[in-house]
DNA sequence: GCCAACGTTGGC
DNA sequence: GCCAACGTTGGC
C-alpha cells in the first residue's frame, strides 16, 4: 500500500467537484516523474488531494480504483491516466504554510520539489496530514 | 553528451 | 505580476 499526493488547481477541477463527482480519471500529466508515480498507482492506494494556486491545501483523500492506462487525451503512448474515487474529506484542510511549519512534513515532496504534480507521500507523512486535518 | 536558452509551474 | 526552481529543447 503506497500513499501519494495529487495537485490539482481548483479553477481546473475542485475537491468540490469531486464531491459531485464521486469519481474522476486524472489524464492530462505532461511530465515524466509524475508519470511514473502514475504509473506505480495500485488499486487501493490513496492519495491526498491537493489545492494548488487557490487555497494552497490539502482538502482530502482519493482512493484509486483503475490502475494506469493510456491517457485518453493523447496519442502518445508514453502518457497514462488513473482513476480516482471519493475517499473522505478532512475535517478541516491542511494548508502548506502548517505543512512548512511542521518538522515531520517540511521535508515532503510537496514542499521541496513544488512543481511536481503528482508526488509521493510515505506513511508517516500521510498519517500526520490526517492528524493535522482532524482526521 | 554537454550546456545555454527557453518554457512552465506554482508560491508569494 | 514577479521570480525561483526545474524540465525540455536544440545547437554544437
């Protein structure tokens, strides 16, 4: 079980719109180290969801449910899609100006390596989100 | 295969 | 709107 973290900009697609939603496929990634995170998704494996430009917060948590498949978008084959359903809100979101203050999440992927739009997040990191989010 | 130039992302 | 960080492109 492998723990992740997905930006998206609200203006583009919203937690709100998720919560509508249930479900969303997340095609559109133009870069190859978020493609291999794609690409090593398992069924089952969650992913906090991240608000970029707006909000700069984590809101809450997709699970994966379809594993890596050509991106639709595209005819390239070197780009893939996963598909994402509704997992749970947080209680209350976890902005990135707290993730910085905390010793344990500071050093994330999110923080250190900000354009990346598909990062890794390990166990501990996503446990103390969670905490941090009143979950 | 190196490196400069350029483009994009995203926080501030 | 600016700028830092980083990825990509293309000339050599």
């Amino acid at each position: 079980m492998n723990y992740w973290l997905i930006k998206s900009e609200p203006f583009k697609y919203s937690w709100d719109q998720f919560l509508k939603d249930k479900s969303t496929f997340w095609d559109g990634v133009r870069n190859y180290t978020a493609r291999n995170n794609l690409r090593a998704m398992k069924k089952g494996d969650l992913a906090l969801f991240y608000h970029s430009n707006e909000g700069l917060c984590i809101v809450g948590i997709a699970k994966v449910i379809k594993e890596h498949y050509q991106d639709p978008t595209t005819d390239e084959t070197a780009w893939l899609a996963v598909d994402f359903s509704l997992y749970k809100s947080l209680k209350k979101p976890v902005f990135l100006a707290d993730i910085k203050k905390d010793e344990l999440l500071k050093n994330m992927q999110l923080v250190k390596q900000s354009r990346l739009s598909v990062c890794a997040v390990t166990r501990e990191e996503f446990d103390k989100v969670l905490l941090l989010g009143g979950m």
